[in-house]
C-alpha cells in the first residue's frame, strides 16, 4: 500500500508539470510540429521542475543523462561509443611515446583504436605531434578544432577523444555537447525566480527549501509575503523553528493556517525525526479541502550519507524543490565575508589601524578556508562546516583582546582563532596545521609595516572605510584562480578531473539495467559479466603455501614477518575473489540461485567497479576493476619474489603492500636489534636518492631502499635535491629510489625540513602512512598551502 501511495505522489506531481507543459506549448495546425512543440514543452518543463531541486554539482550530471537519454531513444549516437565514454576502459601497461600524453592518456587512446570509427588515432597523434601538442595543450580545447580529419568526427567521437586527451576539460566538453543537442536553454545557469516558483505552488504544493551553509532562502519567502501582504504583524505568517519541542506548535499553526489561508513556514524539519509521518499525514490532509490561500513553506539540511535520508517520500514528492547555494569564488566569498560587518564595526576600536587590518585578513582566511574545500583532498582531508558565526566571533574577540593588551598579542590571536574559533571544527592533524599556516601567514607583526600579501598580487590594504574596502577587492583581487589559496594551479585540473570522472560514473551508474552493452554490439549484460568474470579466474594465481613459507623463515626477522603477514592477507584476498566468482559464475549458468550478493557482485563488475566483499579484504583504491585487477598481479608478483628465499629486494615497492607501516616500522626495529637501540627513541630519516629502481642491484647495509611513490602539489629536483614548484599539468611526478633508514631522535635535524604526509590514494585523509621530512630552501608554509604529500598510488 505505502509504494502504491508513493506512486500515486510521483505521478500527481509529474502530471501537474505535465499539464502545465501542455498548456504552455506554442499552437501548431500541422500535427507533426504539434507534436514536436508538445515534447519540447515537456522535456523543459521536467527539466526546470527538477534541476531547481538539484544542488550546482548533480545538475550537469542530470543534463548529461537527459541528453544521452534522448539520443539514444532517437537512434542519434552510437551506444557502443557513448559506453565507452562513460567506461572509459584503459588498456593497462602502455607507455605514452608522446611527452604531452601521460600513460594513462595513452592507455585510453590505444583502448580507443581498438574501434573502427577510430583506427590509426595512435599512429596520427604519434606522426603529427607537434599539431596534437598544441591541440592537447590549448586553453579550451574544447572550443578548437580536432587536427587532420578527426574534426569530421561526430560530437560523440570527439567526446570520446577528448576525453582521453584532456580529461580536465570533460565537464566544460559535456556542456559544449548537451547545448549543441538539446538548446542553450539546458545549459544557462539562472536561478529562478522565487515568485515563479510560487505560482506553481498551491494547498496540496509545499515548497521545500534544502539549506546550504552561509544562505537564507526564508529571506525570499518575508520578502514576497510582504508585497502579497503576508507578514507576521499581520498574524497571517506563522514562522517554526523545529528542534526544541515546537511539534504542538508547528501541528497548530498548520492548523490555523488551511482554516484562515494562512502562510506557515517550518524551518529545519530535518531535526524531528520521529514526527516527520505525522507532518506527512498533517500535509497530506490539509493539501484537500483547505483555504486556497492556504501556503506551506518547508526547509531542511541534506543529508551526507544515504542511511540518513529520513525525510518521507511522500513530502518530497508532493513538494516543489528549491535549493539556494552561496556565491562560489574567492571574489563573491571575500565581499560576502566583509557583508558581515559594517562602517560602525570598523570605528569601535580604539586601535583602529591593528583591528582594520586583522579583521579584513580575518575575512580573507575565512574566504579561503571555506572555499578550499571545491579542491578535494588537496585542499582539506576532511569537509568542515566553517560558517559566518566562526568569522564574526573572532572579530569580537579580536576587539576585546586589543581593547586590553597595550601589545597586540598575535600569538594568543592566532591561537584563539585557529585551535578554538575555526579549529574547533577540525578533526585531522594535517588540516590544522593547514589552518595554524594560514594564520601564521596571514596575522603577524608585518601586517602593519605594509609588507604582508594575502596572495601573490593582493597585499593587504592600508587604513580605509567600510566601502572603501569593498571597492579595493573589486579593483586589486586577481582573478580566480589556485594560487589564491596558496595552492598550484595543478589543483585545478586534478579538481575538474576528478569531477569529470564523478560524473561519467554516476551516469554511467544510472543506465538502464535492461539494457544491452551499447544495443548493436550483440553483448548481453551477462555475456559481459561472464567473460570479464573468466579472465579474473584465468588469471588469477594459486595461493601462498603458508606452511611451506613459514618453514622457509625460520629467523623470524621483522623483514620476514612483514612478508608472511601481507602474504596471509592476500591469501584472504584471493580466497574471496575466487570463492564469490566461482558462485557467480554457477548463479549465471543457472546452477545456483542468484542471492543479492551476487547480483551486486555482476553489477559490480559490469560497472567496472571493484566489489564491496573484495574492498573489504584489500588495501584502499580509487582505481575502477580492470586497473585494480591488474595492480593485484603486480602485488603477488613482488610478493613472490620476496618470499622466495625472504631476501629483502634491492628496492622495495612500499606500495605494493596492504600494510606499508608495518614495513617502515620493521627498518626501526631491524636497526633497534642491531644497535640495542630503544624503540621509541627513534625515528625514520629520509634521503632522496638520484637513481631509479633499475640502478639497484642490492638492499643497503642498513635500512632500505623504497620505490613507487608520487608527489602531489610539487615536485621534487633531483639536480638540487629539493622540492620546487611542480610543472604544470605534471600533477603527480614520480619521487626518486628514496634510502630510509632509523636514527636515534636526538640526531634528527629539523632545519630546513618540510614535514611531508605519505598517504595510499589520493584520498588521502584515512589513507594516512607516514610522515617524511623532505629538504626545502623555500618556506615549509609554502608547501603546507600548497598541499604538498607523497602518494603511494595515484
């Protein structure tokens, strides 16, 4: 009964758009444009109805779908084409012979030759290299034509190209493509206007505000209520904050409201979890009958996870949703920070050139840390809810502490607004520190010497009025960009990649179920599934013979039991994989009943994604399954090397490991034994080395040489011996042999060191390893805002 009541909620919804679609249609004689007004109608009603509801970030995965959608059902673009743009298989083990094209670039293009429409593309790019160079390193590729006659290519083909080429432009390429197919109209980022939206709602229409961080859309509900003479003096606007008991109120104002054609608004409903299927009963009741006045007005947070997800359907269904974002870019968050205050807030300090200038640095690291987070993990591990309450408390502790120090106490600032006032938000060490460098960099004694820069380009500006200041960011702020924020402009591109593979997987996710792997290339979702599922067998190797091994290391050496340990997880590992195909591969012959573990496993694996009972087992990975697949080989080939006589490799592959700490922690204790050193007295000291894997032949005399990582951020120059600044669109050059070895604490020299994160993925935050201090002429705050970390796998 509850899904049928669903149902009939999403339908009633749809037809009223529907209708109105209808009506709103141009007139047409001739029943073929008729037809055609009618469905363009409808296609951009739904569209407006739904992308309102839906925050900046999903809408373009929402017109992506659309317009694949429709393109498909009209036969106008190649399923096989469009599975492989949103696949994006990789032929794995390539070297790119191009030094424009990573390896990965390289991998996507040979995987892409393997296609009639695109045979030849390698031996095109290869023979007119400096024609692709200049195409690949463009701006906005996307504007250009493609070299030779790959610009005849359809716009799919070239969607394909493009995305192997330069992936960081994917997000701007699939806008390019929706406009082209469908009309400029999908791709105009307007807000609509409140008072459109209000017209369609009605008694039975709730509208349904979902709150971002810094925005009030209630502000446009005063506002329009206002000039329809709704106000709460008129006692016709009844306004209920929910969270505190207020649910007897909330049910009487509801109440009086559909009686009088009253206007309710109930803020925060997100925090009554436990009366959320009364007010759907309540709403439900009041929608039929009620004064047509009679306007609900709703808001509530989103929720992070799907578990919490409690907001009923039937509410979501019926209402029309809004969502109202804050302004994005340091230009709209540094006016915004500076709206909080006013000229009066500038003149209540006796000490009126320190609390101008620190309260506008106030402003700038506010702006800064709360759009850092667009950067992904380079830009904060973890997302904090930073908030204008952060930014104003501050500026009232900075008035109170200058109103009673004759000496303006920096160091007690610094403290008060990076450890208490923002960092009471902050949960991971390196994004405090992170926090403490900006502060350190932003309020210091040189801010009233006229010395100090907020960014390159931007010093801080002198002694002004309120609007003064205003205009001095319209007139000085550079234009948007990473070094704003003390970051690299690689940060840009490794963001919009990863927002471009974000979106080519959900979309990608979203296919229908039904239907087969690009129609016309005579594959079944299950045919796939099964020969994807055969090669993992095939090539998957027998498991380590423990009792065998662990006759072989009798010495027990903290070397040996590092092997034997990732040996016995990866047995775990393959026993899971074999097991859960071997089902799989029963349930698709029709030999077992299929459990919704192995549905999840197929769709898994149709998706090329790797399944959650072998994640669960393995090490973290942000590689889709065919790559993954093809790592694990690597890991049980270097494993087998080492356990085959427990001689610890020349270099060793530290990423190759389930559990890199356990072998860093085995060089402090190999190297404690020898010396009869404390464990925990010592620390691991790191020396970059000027060679690479192939130049060892033998392991060090005393700790170990390691290899595979990546630097993330910046690079490191094996002339100098130092971190520099990366090259651009060299987003994670790999690190030289690096030789680690243990040393008694006291010897450490901390002088000119770089304190470096290791974390496994670029994910980094719970893929925390290690800490390596790196040499560094320049400033170590400059690699703290830069984001600078060693990654194990990228």
């Amino acid at each position: 009964l509850q899904s049928l009541q669903k149902v009939h909620c999403f339908n009633q919804a749809f037809s009223v758009v529907f209708q109105k679609a209808v009506l709103k249609a141009e007139p047409e004689e001739g029943l073929k444009q008729r037809v055609s007004n009618l469905i363009d109608s409808i296609t951009s009603s739904v569209f407006q109805y739904t992308t309102r509801g839906l925050f900046e970030c999903d809408k373009l995965t929402y017109i992506a779908q659309l317009a694949f959608q429709i393109l498909l059902m009209n036969k106008d673009i190649n399923p096989v084409e469009l599975d492989f743009l949103l696949r994006y298989p990789v032929q794995p083990g390539v070297t790119s012979p191009v030094e424009f094209l990573s390896n990965h670039s390289w991998g996507g293009i040979k995987s892409l030759c393997s296609m009639d429409e695109f045979r030849n593309l390698d031996r095109d790019i290869e023979g007119s290299a400096k024609r692709w160079k200049k195409f690949v390193e463009s701006e906005c590729p996307e504007k250009e034509k493609f070299p030779q006659e790959w610009k005849s290519k359809t716009s799919l083909q070239r969607l394909c190209m493009m995305r192997a080429l330069r992936p960081d432009r994917m997000t701007y390429a699939v806008r390019d493509f929706v406009e082209e197919k469908l009309g400029s109209k999908y791709v105009i980022g307007r807000s609509l206007d409140f008072a459109v939206s209000f017209e369609e709602s009605g008694p039975a229409t709730p509208m349904f505000f979902i709150l971002s961080p810094g925005v009030d859309p209630l502000k446009d509900v005063e506002k329009h209520g206002r000039k329809l003479g709704y106000t709460f003096d008129n006692k016709n606007f009844h306004n209920v904050s929910l969270g505190q008991g207020q649910e007897v109120i909330a049910e009487q104002a509801l109440n009086l409201a559909a009686k009088n054609g009253h206007w309710v608004i109930l803020q925060n409903i997100h925090l009554v979890a436990r009366w959320l299927g009364t007010l759907e009963k309540l709403l439900e009741q009041y929608g039929d009958g009620s004064h047509e006045n009679f306007r609900v007005f709703i808001s509530a947070e989103p929720s992070s996870t799907r578990e919490g997800h409690i907001i009923p359907q039937g509410i979501l269904e019926t209402s029309i949703k809004i969502t109202n974002e804050p302004p994005t870019g340091m230009h709209a968050n540094l006016h915004k920070a500076l709206d909080n205050f006013n000229q009066d807030t500038l003149e209540m300090c006796a000490r009126e050139n320190e609390f101008k200038s620190i309260l506008f640095a106030l402003c700038y690291f506010h702006a800064v840390v709360a759009e850092r987070r667009k950067f992904g993990p380079q830009g904060w591990n973890r997302s904090y809810p930073f908030n204008t309450g952060d930014l104003t408390i501050s500026v009232n502790v900075l008035y109170n502490y200058l109103e009673a120090n004759p000496k303006v106490p920096y160091d007690d600032l610094r403290y008060l607004f990076g450890e208490i006032m923002y960092g009471g938000h902050i949960t991971d060490d390196w994004d405090r520190r992170l926090c403490r460098t900006y502060l350190e960099e932003f309020v210091k004694p040189e801010m009233m010497e006229g010395e100090l820069y907020l960014a390159p380009g931007f010093p801080l500006p002198g002694n002004m009025d309120y609007n003064s200041y205003h205009q001095y960011i319209d007139d000085n702020l550079p234009p948007e960009s990473p070094y704003l924020y003390g970051l690299h402009p690689n940060a840009e591109i490794g963001f919009l990649t990863q927002t471009s593979e974000t979106l080519f997987r959900t979309v990608l996710e979203m296919q229908p179920r039904d239907r087969g792997v690009g129609e016309g290339s005579g594959t079944t979702r299950e045919e796939k599934v099964h020969v994807v599922l055969e090669e993992i067998l095939e090539k998957l190797p027998e498991e380590f013979n423990m009792a065998e091994l662990l006759g072989k290391a009798e010495e027990r050496t903290p070397y040996q039991v590092v092997a034997l340990q990732e040996c016995e997880r990866m047995n775990i590992l393959t026993q899971e994989i074999r097991c859960s195909l071997h089902e799989l591969s029963l349930g698709l012959k029709g030999e077992l009943t299929m459990t919704s573990d192995m549905e999840n496993l197929q769709n898994a694996i149709f998706l090329d994604m790797v399944p959650e009972s072998w994640t669960k087992r393995a090490y973290p990975s942000m590689s889709g399954l065919a790559l993954w697949f093809t790592d694990l080989l690597a890991r049980i080939r270097e494993l087998e090397a080492w356990s085959a006589d427990f001689i610890l490799p020349s270099a060793v592959w530290l990423a190759g490991f389930f559990n890199p700490q356990s072998f860093l922690t085995a060089i402090m204790q190999a190297m404690a034994r020898r010396n009869e050193w404390p464990l925990d007295s010592m620390c691991l000291q790191c020396d970059v080395t000027k060679k690479n894997r192939e130049d060892f032949s033998s392991p060090p005399r005393e700790g170990a040489y390691i290899h595979g990582l990546y630097m993330e951020g910046a690079r490191w120059d094996t002339q100098t011996g130092l971190i520099v600044d990366a090259r651009l669109k060299e987003l994670t050059p790999t690190m030289p042999v690096m030789f680690i070895k243990a040393i008694p604490v006291d010897k450490q020299d901390n002088r000119n060191l770089y304190q470096c994160p290791v974390y496994k993925t670029r994910q980094r935050g719970p893929t925390y390893v290690w800490t390596f201090n790196l040499k560094t002429k320049e400033n170590p705050s400059k690699w703290t805002l830069a984001g600078v970390a060693l990654l194990l796998q990228i």
